[in-house]
C-alpha cells in the first residue's frame, strides 16, 4: 500500500513540474513573440548571415 501512495505523491508532485514547465515555456514562448515582432527583419537578417557564413565554412 504504501508504494502505490508514494507512487501517487510522485506523480502528482510530476504533474505539479510539468505544469510548472509548461506555464514557463507558454510565458517564454510569449516573450519570445513580442521579441520577434520586435526584430523580425533584424532577425531574419541575422539568421540568413550565419547561415550562409556556416553554409560557406561547411564547403571548404
């Protein structure tokens, strides 16, 4: 009996961490929103450089 309570309480204390991760990730996932809005061309930019420099450095 007292493995399947302890199993119970670890899995809930599981749920309680995932749903604690989960609110993280939607309040990041929210702020990373606001910054892509924010430097959209920039970014976009950006990613295209490195991406090209790394495409070029693969090649040689």
């Amino acid at each position: 009996m007292t493995t399947l309570k302890h199993k119970r309480g670890s899995t809930a204390h599981l749920l309680s961490i995932l749903l604690d991760i989960a609110t993280n990730t939607t309040q990041l996932a929210g702020l990373l929103r606001q910054a892509k809005s924010g430097l959209g061309g920039y970014q976009r930019e950006a990613h295209h450089t490195i991406f090209t420099k790394n495409h070029q450095f693969s090649h040689k």
